[in-house]
C-alpha cells in the first residue's frame, strides 16, 4: 500500500469537511448520554467535544458528516494511521486462530517478539530479554520499576520534573504532574525529582549562555553527595522527550551525562518510550538519537501499530532475576495485538516509513517556523512527527493557557484535531500517524498556523 494513499476507504477521507456545528446534533446527543452515564475523570471530549463515528487513515467523521484530520491519533497509538488495511487483514486472520493465550508462546507471539528485537540496535538485540504487561503503559513502568528494585536490592527511584508515566499509582507517583497525584493519600514513597533540560523555561533559572547542563550536574552532585538526601536509587527514569510535559526534547548533553553517571554508579537507566517509540522520532526509539544505551525500555502505545493493547519492557538479562510469577497480567497475551505489530513492522520496513518520519518532521519544521514571529509563541520544537507550540503571555511571560485551549477549539472547527498539554497546558501538541502523507501534512499545518495567529493576534 502507498504512502500517498495508505489507508483510505473513500473519497470523504481526502479532506477535512466541517458544516455543522460543534457539536453537532447527533455528536451533541452522544456527549450528553455520555456525560449522564461515564466517569468524571473522563478527558477528551471535554475540550473536543465531538464523537467518532468511523475513521480510516489521517481523517476520522463524526456521526454529523464532518471530517476531521486527526492529529491527536489516539493518543499517539495509531502509528499507521485509523485502520490500515494490511493491519486490518492481519488481526482478521488472526481472529480466527486465537485471540488470548495468557503467557504461552504462540506463533503471533513469537514473531511479534522477533519483529521488536530486530528493531533493536545491533548491540542491544542479543542481550535484551522481553516481558510481556498488562494492556498499558503505565503498567509497563511498574512492572521496569519492580524489576530495577528486586535486582538492586534497593527501594528509591529517581524521576524528572515535568515527566509523565501513567496514572496507576506507582506511575502516577514518578509523574510531575503534581494536581493528578494531590487527592490521592499515601503515594508510593522513595521517589526523588530532578530537574529536566527544559532549556526554554530552565529549571534552574539560567539562560542558555550560561548554562553548562547544569540540571544533569545537580543529579550529579546529589548522588555523589553522602549528605546529599537521596540515596543511592534502583533505578533513574526517564523520557528522552517529554510528551505530555510539553514535548520537550532532552538536549544530547543532558542525556549522555545522565547515562554516564547511572552506569559509573551502577543504576540501572529505565527509557520510558511509551509515546516516542515504535518511530515516532524518527528511529525506532528515541534514545538512539542519544547515542546510548538503556538498561530496560518501556514501550506500548504505538507496537500493534493500530490501536490494539500491548506493553512491553525489554532490559539487560543481567536484570532477570525476579521470580515467576512477580509481574503478572491476565491481559499480557493479546494474540490479536501481536498479529497487527509484526505486521507494522514488516509495513514500516518495506515502506521506509521512517524515512516519511524525517521527511514530514522537516515540512512540519519548515511550516512552523514563521510562528516564532508571533510574540505569542514561546518556542516552536519538535522532533520526528511529535511537535509542540509553546504558547506564554507576551506582557509577563507566563504560560498562556486558555490561548491554548482557544487554538484547539479554533483548530477543530477547521477541520484538525489537536492536543493541549505541557506544564499549566500551553502547548499546543501534534502527533500526526507516521505514515502520514505531505498533502496532509501541508492542509493541517496551515490549518494550525491559522488558529494560532486568530487567536493569537501578532498585533496584541
């Protein structure tokens, strides 16, 4: 299938389309039975407040007839965009053969298993075991942190600001987010926050000139320091860019020192890539851009490739010393899921996806440049296809908020779906699926360059 039509159904999935309005009556009568009958908690259709009736490729329709490119993609899952029809074949097929089998080795298993080591670095693929989660993220960073503390032997973990891994317990509580974890008593103690090179706001209060990492040197000093306050942990955890933090990318520096301290100590180094792996930036992890290498690695999100529930760490077998049994899971055999993620690979292979990957992180780059005249915009960043505008208050510099969530709204009855995130939600987010073609990339980054100069005014 061609990149420059990977997954359409039809005509109606080639351009957004927006006549009614948001939400319109049939989106309007779903979100109320919705709001009477589900959680508070939920998130989305809040700020989007639309429903989905059918998808296919980069657009989804709401049950109104409006299309929607879709640059939210589920949260970063949909890595070849709404139902690709190659995947849709695979899942199919294994439909009929097995579709839960536990921890048993099975064929869908095993190739989806070799499909993710092949991916690997040359000199990772041979040393790296495999354990199979639960269906999401988060429960992949509890099951890297439970097998850091039982192969140390110690209890701290040490975490960044403005850093996010889950909402279960644990995962919330290596999170930075400080309002998501606020109501809920008792959190998991032992967990230590270290500043992250977010060079635009610098934690430490420095500009550029006179920084020298200076967030990387204070984890150093805590360490190293036997007054110090931190003791010396089972594990450091880190994003190489920081998704819901406000897609921040660690500058190269930062994580080199970081990797070099942890390995000179013996800490075993956790690469979250929940949001940036399976290609997101460009190479299948993101740490590879770094030049290093992890001990474990946590991925999900994106490995079916289509949306369907998997989450894996793959670490050092030096780690492999827990017991069975000490990470479990009824939901870690979904047959189905492996099917579709071998599938995604041979897909992204054969269709240099990753090179679309650099190619449209470049037109995306090229698109947005000209925002950072608008004294509305902070900082345009990104890498790969995960990009963020950081939006602040031209009159104090602080983060500009309901502009953001403004933009979004404005976004959306344009015809595009975005994301508002980062810290107190001012940056606008984008995470386009990865096959994404350049005629979409243009329509939607015009589409964006225009909500935010609407509501953004150059002239405030």
């Amino acid at each position: 299938m061609s990149l420059a039509d990977p997954s359409a159904k039809s005509d109606i999935f080639a351009h957004p389309f927006v006549e009614s309005d948001l939400p319109g009556p049939l989106s309007a009568e779903l979100l109320d039975r919705q709001a009477l009958r589900e959680s508070n908690a939920r998130t989305y259709p809040r700020r989007l407040p639309i429903a989905i009736a059918e998808a296919s490729g980069s657009f989804l329709r709401d049950p109104d007839g409006n299309i929607f490119i879709d640059f939210l993609t589920g949260a970063g899952v949909l890595s070849l965009g709404h139902n690709h029809p190659e995947l849709v074949r695979a899942v199919t097929a294994q439909l009929n053969r097995l579709t839960h089998g536990l921890d048993f080795p099975t064929p869908a298993k095993d190739a989806f298993t070799e499909a993710q080591l092949s991916m690997l670095p040359a000199g990772l693929r041979d040393r790296m075991k495999v354990h199979f989660c639960g269906p999401t993220g988060g429960d992949a960073v509890d099951a890297a942190i439970k097998l850091c503390k039982i192969a140390t032997g110690r209890g701290d973990v040490v975490a960044f600001q403005g850093g996010f891994h889950g909402s279960g317990h644990a995962a919330m509580a290596l999170s930075g987010l400080v309002r998501q974890k606020q109501p809920v008593v008792n959190g998991v103690p032992g967990v230590h926050f270290f500043p992250y090179s977010y060079c635009a706001r610098c934690p430490l209060g420095l500009v550029p000139s006179t920084c020298d990492t200076n967030c990387a040197g204070q984890l150093e000093r805590a360490l190293r320091d036997g007054n110090g306050g931190v003791p010396l942990p089972a594990a450091v955890i880190l994003e190489m860019v920081q998704g819901e933090g406000g897609v921040i990318p660690a500058r190269r520096a930062f994580v080199r020192r970081v990797r070099e301290l942890t390995r000179e100590l013996d800490i075993p180094l956790i690469v979250d890539e929940v949001q940036t792996g399976c290609g997101r930036t460009g190479t299948w992890f993101a740490f590879e851009r770094y030049g290093i290498e992890p001990d474990v690695i946590v991925a999900s999100k994106a490995l079916s490739g289509i949306g369907l529930p998997v989450a894996i760490i793959l670490y050092d077998r030096r780690l492999d010393v827990w017991a069975p049994g000490a990470h479990i899971g009824t939901f870690r055999g979904n047959q189905l899921a492996f099917a579709a993620g071998a599938e995604a690979v041979r897909i992204i292979r054969r269709d240099d996806v990753l090179g679309n990957v650099h190619r449209r992180g470049e037109q995306i780059a090229e698109r947005l440049a000209p925002l950072s005249g608008n004294p509305w915009v902070r900082e345009v960043r990104g890498v790969g296809l995960m990009w963020g505008v950081e939006l602040a208050d031209p009159r104090d510099g602080g983060p500009a908020t309901e502009p953001a969530y403004r933009v979004q709204g404005a976004a959306l009855r344009r015809g595009l779906v975005i994301e508002v995130g980062g810290r107190a939600d001012c940056v606008v987010r984008i995470l386009p699926p990865l096959n994404v073609t350049a005629d979409v990339v243009e329509t939607a980054c015009s589409i964006l360059v225009e909500a935010i100069n609407a509501c953004c005014p150059v002239a405030a």
